[in-house]
C-alpha cells in the first residue's frame, strides 16, 4: 500500500505481525483486518477476544441470579387434599345440629325458608315471641259491644252523644282496640267524626269505658251507629294484672272557661274541671309495665259526668311508686258524688 511504512507490532485482535501503518496514525491487520486507533499508551486495553468471554460470563451470571431468585420467591404448590376415609358401615353418621331457636338469636338476621305473609295494622307493637308464634294472638272484636249513643249536656255546649264500651270476653283481655265510626242521624245524613274520645287503653273481661263523640264538632241528632273495629292484640288471663294501690294526694275541683266558634256562632262558657295528683304503689313480687291510667267521674244519681286517662309506658318494678296528674273537664249542672280510677298495666315481668 503505497504511503504505508510496515510495522511490526502485534496486532491486539489475533497476535500476528502483519499490521501496516496508516496515513491518519492507525494500523490495520493484513491477517484478521483489525484496525488499531492510537490511543493513550498509558490506559490498558482490552482484547477483542477477552471482552467476548467477558461478555459471555456476565450472561451467565445473570441467568444463574435469575433462576435462583425465581426459586425463591415463587408462591409454593397448594398441598394435594387430604382423601377422606369412606366411614364404615358400623359408625352411625353424625346427629344434625338442632336448629337455632329464633327467640335467643339477639340482634341478627334470620332467614325464614318458607315465611308467611302477614298483613297487620300499624301501632300494635308485636313482641317477638308473638311474630313467631304459628298463630296471632289477635283479639275477637266480635266480643266489643259498643252501646246505643245518647245525648248528654257537654262543657262545651255542643250537641254531644257519648256511648259505653264493654269488653264481653270472659277470658281474654283486648289491648289498645281502635274503630272507625260512621254515624247516621234522624234526617238520614251520615258523618265521620273527626275524633272519638275516651278510648281506654286496654280492657279486662266484663270493663266498659265511656266513647263521647261531639265535643271538638258539631254531631247531628245520631238513630245509630256503625262499627269497623281496626286488629287488635289479646292477653290471656289470668293476665298481666298486676297487684297495685293508688294513692290520691290531692284532688281540687275548680271553674275554667272557654270561648268557641262555630257554625252555630261564637260561644263563652265556663264549665268544672278536676285536677288530681297521685301516685301508683306496685304491691305485687313482680316487675309491671304500666300502659295507663284513667280516672271517671259520676254524680249522685250514678251517671257519668266525665273522664280523662294518660298514657304511660313505664316498668314499675316491686315496691316502687310512680306519680301521676290528670286533669278532667267535668259536665255542667251535674256536679259530681264520687270518682274511680283505673290503672292499665301492658305485661307483667317475672323476677
């Protein structure tokens, strides 16, 4: 090659002595065609045929890292199921487990197989037990007889009927019963009233309560009365009654007054009203939910002059008092000759 002086270093790529000098500094290899750059003579180099192994260890290396971390971290095998034994012929098999009594079950979800559905009023307060129960303890209403209403002289002055209620069971006590009222008069008109009064909260065999309708409307000259009385719940006797002494401790009657209107006109009146204040002594070993107290008025002639009862739902245990107050408009130019008061106890609690 001409302007190439030869040399005689040995070629870094397969060791021959045949590398020429070129022009810019270099030498190429006539045996292999390596070409040598100049380089710092100081800095090692390295062979192209080492970095080739080098390379090929490095390769190596890695995989061998590779297979034993894959080793390590891979999630083991699930272990194979154990075979279970068929059981001989001679062992019995297992009892079932006795079903979970729904009662004891506390504050969970239980799934019925086959529920019934049940269609009930609102307000009657079902216990658990009750729900469960195959049938509703409802009460017969056939055995509530609502009297012929008549017409007494209100505080209010308004055409005012009242009607007694009796429960005829003789065995079975009738909570909270509730009724829609439809009224017919002489003239052949019929009316709701819009509320009916004196409802008792609950009623023992062969009790009676006073219905008054009239009082907050105005009442046509009532021939009869129609019925449809709502479900309510029964109690079996001997019942919840509960031993209990009534305590009055004071009983003041006073005159109040009142001012109304109506289609009738404007009317002032004044009228007697009673207040009592007393207090209900639990006698009994056992604990009682109270539902109730009610106080009736009647005059010396034995007629009913007026009423009034306060809803409670407190459990009285043995031996504890609880007070009372209830306040009674009183019919006037009746006055009254003697009082009663009745306490309405929901459940008695066995100690």
């Amino acid at each position: 090659m001409s302007g190439a002086t030869r040399n005689t270093a040995v070629c870094e790529s397969c060791g021959a002595r045949n590398s020429h000098r070129q022009a810019d500094g270099s030498y190429a290899c006539t045996s292999c065609g390596w070409v040598q750059r100049p380089r710092d003579s100081t800095a090692p180099t390295i062979p192209k045929k080492h970095l080739r192994w080098l390379t090929l260890v490095v390769i190596v290396v890695l995989m061998v890292v590779a297979g034993l971390a894959w080793t390590l971290l891979r999630p083991p095998p699930p272990a194979p199921a154990a075979k279970t034994p068929a059981p001989a012929s001679s062992v019995p098999a297992p009892a079932p487990l006795p079903k979970p009594d729904p009662l004891t079950l506390g504050n969970r979800m239980v799934t019925v197989p086959h529920p019934e559905v049940r269609e009930l009023d609102e307000g009657l307060q079902w216990s658990l037990s009750e729900l469960f129960a195959t049938g509703l303890p409802l009460f017969d209403s056939s055995k509530l007889e609502l009297g012929k209403f008549e017409r007494i002289i209100d505080e209010t002055g308004l055409p005012t009927y009242r009607a007694e209620l009796v429960n005829r069971s003789k065995d079975t006590i009738v909570l909270n019963p509730r009724m829609d009222l439809r009224l017919y008069a002489t003239d052949g008109s019929s009316q709701v009233p819009r509320h009916i009064g004196g409802m008792p909260p609950m009623l023992y065999p062969g009790e009676s309560a006073w219905i008054k309708v009239g009082d907050e409307e105005d009442i046509k000259p009532i021939k009869r009365a129609e019925v449809t009385w709502h479900a309510s719940r029964r109690l079996p006797l001997p019942g919840p009654r509960s031993k209990a002494d009534i305590e009055v401790k004071s009983h003041n009657v006073r005159t109040c007054s009142k001012r109304i209107i109506n289609s009738h006109g404007s009317y002032s009146f004044s009228y007697p009203c009673a207040e009592l204040v007393g207090t209900l002594h639990n006698t009994d070993t056992r604990s009682m939910t109270l539902a109730g107290i009610a106080v009736f008025y009647f005059d010396a002639q034995d007629r009913y002059v007026g009423s009034e009862s306060i809803n409670l739902d407190d459990e009285v245990k043995p031996g504890q008092r609880v007070d009372f107050q209830i306040g009674t408009t009183l019919l006037r130019g009746h006055g009254y000759k003697r009082h009663e008061i009745h306490y309405y106890a929901k459940q008695a609690v066995m100690p």
